[in-house]
C-alpha cells in the first residue's frame, strides 16, 4: 500500500511539473491560418448619441493566456445613423493605453461620414490587464517568445472581431479598413497582411521590422537592457520573431490602399522602420508631421479627420487627397552648452527648418536664464552644433534635445 501511495505521490508530482512547464511555456500560433469559428453572443447597447449607437461585445480570445482576464477581448462598435450597412473600420489602440480618448475621436469622424468603427482592446490593456499590473505593461516582453504570443494573440482577437462584425446587418464587409496608432499600427500591418478582407489600412506612428524598433526605441530601453543580458542581440531578436515580422507579411500580401503617418523626429518607433513600411506598402498616400512621437497630440483631431476622410474617399472610389502639409509644432525638451553660459537647460519651440527633414533648424529655448535662440544642424542622437543667441550676445555652442 505504501509503494502504491509512494508512485501514486511520483506520478502527480510529475504531472504537475508538466502542467506548469505547459503553462510557462508560450503558446505557438500560426497568425497567417483565421481563428476557429464560434458562435457570438447579442452585442450590448451602451449609449446613442447624435452621430450613432455604440454597442459592446465581449468574446473569448483564440489564445488561452494564463491571466483569466487577458483571455475575454471587448470590442466596442460605433454605428452611424444611416438606415442602410455601412463599410466598417477596425481601430486598434496604442501601448501602454489607458483609455480609448483617441480612439473614439476617430470613430466619432468616421460616424460623421456614414461609417462604422469598432475599437478593440489589445491584450494586457485597460479591462484586460490582470491585477497588480499597469495596463500594457506585460505587452511588451523582454522574453521573444512572449512577445510572439502577445503580438499573435492580438492578430487572433482582431480576426475573431472582424469574424463578428460579419454576423451583423449593419455592417457591410465589402470594404473593410483597419487602424492603428503605435503599437497598434504594428498590429494593423499584421492584421492587414494576413486577413484579406482588409482593403484599405491607416497606420499612425508605425513601422516594420520589429526587432529594430525595439532595438533602438527610446520607451524600451529597460527590456532592451534585460534582452542583452540574457545574450539575446537584434539579429537573434529578429529571427526569433520572424513569424510576426509585418515587414514579411505584408510583401507577400498587402491590402489595397494605406495611409501613413509618420512622426519627422520620432525616436520611438524610429523613422527608418516608418519609411521601411512605406516601401513595403507602396503607398504615396504619406503624410510626415513635424514632431516626434508624442507631438502629434496637439493636432489629433485634425489627424482624426484627415484618417476618416481616407476612409470615406476610398470607400467611395474616390482617390485620396494626401495633404502637402499638416501643421504641428515641434516643441523640444533639451540642454545646452555655451562659453559664456555654461550648462543650461530649457523647452523650445522651432521657428525655422533649413531641410526638408528639418536636420537643420532655429529654435526658441526658454531657460531658467532667459531666452535664448539655437540655430544649427543636428549631428546624430539628439545632439545639435550651432550658434546661440540670447542678451548677452552670440556664442558657438552643443545642444541636446528630444522631439515631443
């Protein structure tokens, strides 16, 4: 009886070694292959407002996460006043999120043009995240294979919604757009390449090659830092996450018209991947603003419209007008030094761009020491040489800035 307990006793702990490795271990799903069909519950009527009905839907995700709240995925759907289907955009939120202000925004505009929106919630954000952690905290991952399973997970959900929003009569499917911000520009490249009812796609502050993205963004340098110590360089980050790189996807397919935004001095998602998915994309529907990855906020309803009218353009036949130009003021933080002033720091406001990418510029700094004016040209990582000028006269000099 003893021995029996005793491999009775083995035998479980073995078993729940094997769970919890099974659990550990990430899932490994094929984004190009369409989630399993299911059987969608009524949607919820949330509020009606002069421009259209949101409603919420709730389903399960594909992907079984460990965290129980990561696994339901809200989508919140905006239908305009109009008595006939209207063509769909699927919108995608940015990292770290913790609200849908922007998005929203954007779904107000295209309600406005006789479209609908729906807003979904990226894993590991808002009512996703599971207690003790920030919204869009465990998103992004210092370990590769669950940053696969995260950016999997999140092309699989996005699937699935555009699976529901084909069971509604509302909704018509012919013409189907997708849109996203940052993080969720990434995924709408994923989502675009890999579900071909997707024909037109806008991306605001994206780019490919996600490897490099995270291997020079300025908001992941403590996950950058953990990846090196674990030996991990950006030529094994990229061959690790080959399977959800955009940048491949998207050559062997991408959706029929895009829009792209892109930030001139953008330090989080670098300019180069932006531009990587212009080529990739074939677009000339691009329109670069003057900021850096943040600035773009003192202009995003004019952003919202110009989105929406993408939308509405082309799912009308119409072509596309991309705008010449789109005002945004590029607003610096930074420090300088000159001889006679020595250290000094400030907030500045460019007044003038020499170049077409504005590597040479003038710029007005307030300083705890006055005001004074930079002009020169940039040098590499933020760094600046030129002439300053303030009340006490002019001096050669060095700054450093960021680009909001």
């Amino acid at each position: 009886m003893a021995r029996y307990r005793g491999n009775l006793t083995c035998s479980l702990l073995l078993l729940f070694s094997l769970l919890a490795a099974a659990k550990a271990q990430a899932p490994q799903i094929d984004i190009t292959q369409a989630p399993p069909p299911i059987v969608f519950k009524s949607w919820q009527e949330v509020e009606e407002t002069d421009d259209g009905t949101e409603y919420l839907e709730t389903f399960p995700s594909p992907v079984v996460s460990s965290y129980p709240q990561n696994n339901i995925v809200p989508l919140r759907v905006f239908i305009p006043v109009t008595k006939k289907p209207a063509n769909v955009v699927l919108i995608f939120h940015y990292w770290g999120a913790t609200d849908l202000k922007l998005e929203r925004t954007l779904a107000t505009e295209l309600n406005r043009k006789g479209i609908a929106a729906a807003v979904m919630t990226l894993p590991y954000h808002l009512t996703r995240t599971p207690a003790g952690y920030r919204s869009g905290e465990l998103a992004i991952d210092p370990d590769p294979d669950r940053l696969k399973a995260t950016m999997s997970q999140s092309v699989q959900d996005a699937r699935r919604a555009l699976d529901f929003l084909a069971t509604r009569s509302e909704i018509r499917m012919d013409k189907v757009g997708v849109s996203g911000t940052s993080l969720g520009a990434i995924v709408t490249a994923l989502v675009a390449a890999t579900d071909e009812r997707v024909t037109q796609a806008s991306f605001l502050l994206g780019g490919v090659d996600i490897a490099h993205v995270l291997w020079t963004s300025s908001r992941v340098v403590p996950q950058r830092d953990m990846m090196r110590r674990r030996g991990i360089t950006e030529e094994k980050l990229r061959k690790q996450l080959a399977d959800v790189e955009p940048g491949t996807l998207l050559k062997k397919h991408h959706p029929a018209s895009s829009f792209v935004v892109g930030g001139q001095f953008d330090t989080v998602v670098p300019r180069q991947s932006t531009e990587e998915l212009i080529d990739v994309l074939q677009t000339k529907n691009v329109l670069w603003i003057d900021t850096g990855h943040y600035g773009g906020m003192f202009v995003q309803r004019r952003l919202m419209r110009e989105v929406a009218t993408y939308y509405n353009s082309e799912f009308n036949g119409n072509a596309f007008v991309t705008p010449n130009k789109l005002y945004a003021p590029t607003i610096r933080l930074g420090a300088s030094v000159d001889a006679p002033g020595g250290l000094d720091i400030g907030i500045g406001l460019d007044l003038l761009k020499f170049d077409r990418r504005g590597d040479a510029f003038a710029a007005l700094f307030i300083t705890p020491r006055g005001p004074k004016v930079f002009a020169g040209a940039s040098l590499a990582q933020g760094f600046a040489i030129g002439v300053f000028g303030s009340a006490k006269g002019l001096s050669a000099g060095l700054m450093w800035s960021v680009v909001l």
